[in-house]
C-alpha cells in the first residue's frame, strides 16, 4: 500500500492506521460501515471506546492526506456518514480502479470477439500489479476476505489474458509463463488446462500429460478429488494425440460458440450520473451479500415509468463488475414494440451469450431454463433482468448458485418471487437532484445566471431523469436563448410534452405506450382519470363514469397503484385518486391521431345506442368509424 499526496509519499506507519486506510480504500467511494472497520481492528474483543478509537484513527488520516501535509485536516476527502465512513477519491486515484476499468474494456473487447485487444487491455491492468494485494498490510478478518477477493480477481483475469493469446495462436510464446503459474497455483485447473493446450499445439504431449500427472497428484492427496471432466478429455486428447475440436484454436466461427471470457453485456452506464445515493446504497449492499443465502440473490428496483430504474442498475452492475468474474448478463424482457418476451427467447439469448451454440439447443423454455441453471450453478455472474412484466416472465430465468445476482427493474411491485429479496422503489427525482442533473447538462454558468427559471424547468419535468436530459440538451443547443423562455414554454400544457421531447426520447409517445401495456380496464380507468376535470376522483365516481361495478374499478385501480401510475390519497375517510401531470396529459391529449376520439365512456355509449338504432341509417358511418377508431 502506497499514498501519494502532490508526489510526496504519505502512507501512515502506524499499523492501526494502515489497516483502517486500507478497509478504506477496498470499500472506496462506498461507505465502510463504523462496525466492519471495528471488527478488523479487534475481532471479537472489541475495547470499550473501540468508536471513539476509530475517530481518532480517521483525524489522523485526515491529517495526513490532506494538501498541506497535517496542519489542516481534509474533512472531504474521508467523509463522515450516518453509519461509517467513506474514502472519495473519484477515478484516476486509486490503482485497483485503473485495474478495474482495463479488466472491463478487455473483456468487451473479447465478448466482441476482438482477441487481440482484449488481451492488450488485460495485460495493461495486470501490469499495475506490483505482488498480493496488501502484502505489507496487517490484516484482519476484513482484510484477508478482501485480498482473497482481488486476488482472486487477478487470477481470473490472467486466465482471459491468456485464454485470449491462446486464440490468438501465441501458444509457443506462452508455454514458460503458464508451466510457471501451474506451478505456483498446483490445484488451479485452468491454469493446467491452458498448459495442457499449449503444450498440445506446439507438439509437446509428455508436457501436457506431466502437467496433467501434477494436478492429479495434488488434488488426490490434498482434497481427495479428481481433476473435472474437461480436464479428463484433454488427457485423453494428449495420449490419443487428438485434441478436442471444441478446445482448439479454432477460425472465428468456433471462438464465437465458445467464447475465451466471461461474457460482459451490460451497455455502458452513464457517467454523468446524478443523486440516488440512498438508493444505490442499499442496492449495492443487497448485491454484496450474495452467498450468505442458500440460493440466488434477487434485488428488485421498481418505480413508475422514466424515473431511471435501468440506469440505477447499470450504476451497481458497473461499479460491482469486479465482483463478478464470470460475467455479467443483461437482458431487456420487452421489445421495441412493447410486447413482453417470451422465456424461451430470453433463455436462448442467455445461453448463447454463455457459449451455447443455438442450433444446439432445445426449444421447451423448461429445458432452457434447466441448462441455464445447470451453467450458473459453478459461477458468480450478475443477471440484469430489465423492464419485466411480472414474476411469470422472471421465474424461469432464475440461475442457480448462492454467489449470483439478479437484478430485476420493472413498473410493478413484485410478489412470489423466491430466496433472499430485496426490493427498493424508487420515486420522482427530487426536485433538488433534478436541478444538479439539469445544471449539468446546461452548464452551470448558465444556470446561475438564471437560477429561478433553470428550478422551473426542472420542476416541469416531474422527477424524470430522461425528460430533464432531453429539455436540457435542447437549451444547450441554443445559448442565445434564456432559461426563462424555455421555462414559459413548459408552463403552455398544449406543448409542454413537446417541450421536454428531443430526437432520442418521445415523452408523449413514451407515456401512451407504457399505458398500452395495462390491460384494457386498467387503461380506461387511467385515461377517464386524465381526461376529467374533476378535482376529487373516487371508485364510485369512476364506476358512474365508465359504467362498471365498484370492485372491477377497484382492481384497476390496484394494478395501476401497483404499476406506479397512479396515486390513491386519503381525503374525508374515502380515497382520492392522482395521476402524475406528465401522464394526465399524454393520455388527455393523446397522439395527434387520437386527439380527437371520445372518451371511453361516451365511445362506449354511442357504440350502445347505435347498436339498439339499427333500423336508423344516418347513424351507421358513425357507428362504423367509432368502431375503427
């Protein structure tokens, strides 16, 4: 462990202060709660002012770090926390970030089949390594889980560094690197798997079959095991002198049904991103508990329609990456057209990116799902389960394995779901998050100069991260013009959804197709409810209006509370129904095509009369282009 502060070496001698600045920098950008940091100082034993102890260690590593060398110590750096404590140093300051961000960008560049630069990004985060991750550091049980953690990490990454020289043909130049570290690591099995395919490819079969005799020895006599199937079949492969198609360096086509790393899906997270601290908190925290349950760890993030749930996601999943060697996964379970997806099709995606061929595999989604879980079973990935329908579309694509993750982001709160589940809901952006995201975008010189106009564009958007980027990159594209005049173009409701629109994100059209996917009660109820213009909407008033019983309103209503996209208040011991402004008027004005439909009540009445008014012709075009409509 080294701390540089303006090029001078900083780092604390005394031993205490060390571990804590190390439990720091593992957890960085993250909170150490107070508890985990006293647990690696005393264990078990902890001294009766073991709190006031900590604070004392952390004023000293204030000092220390701070610019001036001691004499003023830096309170932002090192900040303090309800529950703990948290290192902030943001990127470019920390070595095992570097590592992280080159470990990413290799295994993209793999899982895009792109050998040569995968393995070019691996060996520059390899290269930061100096020796064990906290080698001169005293450790505790914290500490130790840590470092077996990162080292874990670099052994996994070595194995796709090499794994993707190995496709690359580089077999001769890589025989001494990997003969050494089966060496240093005798029970590591892919290791000796690589030896026993580069051996195979420069035509040394005793090094291959010695190297094989080595592995088999140790994990006899030290675990009482033996050597895993694929490591049986490239034995057999050594002494028949026919080595396995499937293991060979094959041309492209083979490489893709067998990719040489985890496979990494996710889209990139965005880097500007603003606020949810609390929120990213706890789901964070959730995802580092995998393996403490005896199945698979499922984090639910559910909200309305915009408020960011897929981006908060990505957040974790990015930040979490190292924490996953086998991969991470992502999945959207709806299509551009809206329409959900069906299992079976998610699960041949799933598997395909595992390494599956797709020919080979069987149609019945439940034999999809059993080979999916029988892959996940031996690894710790993340799965991202984006935008789903409900607990039937994710329930068969649950993995195997307590050390994996699913993350499942959705409209509607979740129930059935099995195992350790956390769910976190998230709301409308708060105002003052909104204002940070939208000065962001804009600029904060502009937005200072105009600070009530920049709050009310924020307001305007209602908490929805995508329309604030969409209506602030559009005053960015026009620097002559105020902020107050976008602000009084947001207040006009005939144009304000256009207003918050851009090339990339239709609000209006956006808003309508989420209300698409309810089923057709739910959607008369949310429409009758943004086309009205009474203030005070109840069941009964709704039952009147769309000519339906209590109850059947009452379960839209349910479902629509459920899906986040309306609101029931408490007024006078009955319950006032709320739909969100941005809704009300997508639905109230609709597309340009619907804008001039009845609503659905009186639709529903004329289609009635006229109905009963066959014998009257003047009323059979009306009929008929009601009914088209």
């Amino acid at each position: 462990m080294e701390i540089r502060v303006n090029g001078q070496l900083r780092t604390p001698s005394a031993p205490m202060a060390r571990r804590v600045l190390a439990v720091l920098l593992t957890h960085v950008d993250r909170v150490a709660p107070t508890e985990l940091l006293i647990d690696e100082l005393w264990g078990e034993h902890p001294p009766m002012r073991a709190r006031k102890t900590v604070q004392t260690y952390i004023y000293q590593l204030r000092k220390l770090l701070s610019d001036d060398g001691g004499s003023t110590p830096d309170q932002g750096l090192v900040e303090r926390h309800a529950h703990g404590y948290r290192l902030s140093l943001g990127g470019g300051r920390l070595d095992l970030c570097e590592f992280q961000e080159s470990l990413r960008q290799g295994r993209e560049a793999l899982g895009r089949g792109q050998a040569s630069d995968g393995a070019e990004a691996l060996r520059r985060g390899l290269e930061l390594w100096r020796g064990a991750a906290l080698e001169d550091v005293e450790m505790g049980p914290v500490l130790a889980a840590q470092a077996a953690k990162l080292e874990n990490l670099r052994l996994r990454a070595l194995e796709q560094r090499i794994a993707a020289d190995l496709a690359r043909g580089l077999h001769h130049s890589l025989l001494e690197e990997i003969r050494d570290l089966t060496y240093a690591h005798p029970l590591h099995e892919e290791f000796c798997a690589q030896l026993m395919m580069a051996a195979e490819r420069c035509g040394q079969r005793g090094e291959a079959l010695a190297a094989y005799a080595r592995l088999h020895r140790a994990m006899v006599e030290q675990l009482g095991l033996e050597p895993s199937e694929r490591l049986q079949r490239l034995q057999r492969g050594a002494l028949t002198g026919e080595e396995r198609r499937a293991e060979a360096p094959a041309g492209p086509r083979a490489r893709a049904a067998r990719p040489a790393a985890a496979p990494f899906q996710l889209p990139a997270a965005l880097r500007d991103f603003v606020g949810r601290r609390g929120e990213l908190d706890r789901i964070e925290r959730a995802v580092r508990g995998a393996g403490s349950s005896s199945g698979v760890r499922i984090v639910t993030v559910t909200g309305g329609p915009g408020v960011g749930k897929t981006e908060v996601a990505l957040q974790v999943a990015h930040r979490l990456q190292g924490d996953f060697p086998d991969g991470q996964l992502g999945v959207r379970l709806h299509g551009e057209d809206g329409a959900a997806r069906h299992p079976a099709e998610t699960l041949e995606g799933l598997l395909t990116a595992a390494g599956f061929d797709r020919r080979s595999l069987p149609h019945r989604a439940d034999e999809l799902a059993a080979m999916f879980r029988g892959w996940a079973a031996a690894r710790r990935f993340l799965l991202l389960l984006d935008d789903a329908a409900g607990s039937d579309q994710v329930l068969p694509l649950l993995p195997a394995g307590a050390d994996n993750v699913v993350i499942v982001t959705s409209r509607c709160r979740f129930a059935e779901l099995p195992g350790a589940v956390t769910s976190v809901e998230l709301g409308p952006m708060p105002q003052s998050e909104a204002l940070r995201l939208l000065t962001q975008v804009v600029g904060a010189e502009r937005a200072g100069r105009e600070p009530e106009a920049a709050a009310a564009v924020a307001a305007r958007c209602e908490g929805m991260p995508a329309a604030i980027r969409a209506v602030g990159s559009r005053i960015a594209a026009w620097p002559s013009r105020g902020l107050a005049d976008f602000a009084a173009r947001l207040d006009d409701e005939r144009q304000r959804l256009e207003e918050l629109s851009s090339p990339h994100l239709n609000v209006r059209r956006y808003l309508i197709q989420s209300a698409g996917r309810l089923p057709r009660g739910a959607r008369e109820v949310l429409t009758e409810l943004s086309r009205t213009e009474e203030t005070d909407v109840t069941v009964a008033y709704l039952a009147r209006r769309l000519h339906r019983s209590a109850g059947s309103i009452e379960r839209s209503v349910e479902l629509l509370a459920d899906c986040h996209m309306l609101t029931p208040l408490p007024r006078d011991g009955r319950h006032v129904l709320r739909v969100a402004p941005l809704f009300r008027l997508a639905l109230a004005l609709g597309t340009p095509e619907q804008r001039s439909e009845p609503a659905p009540a009186t639709r529903d009445m004329v289609l009635r009369y006229s109905a009963r008014a066959r014998p009257v012709r003047r009323l059979a075009p009306l009929r008929g282009a009601l009914r088209g409509a």
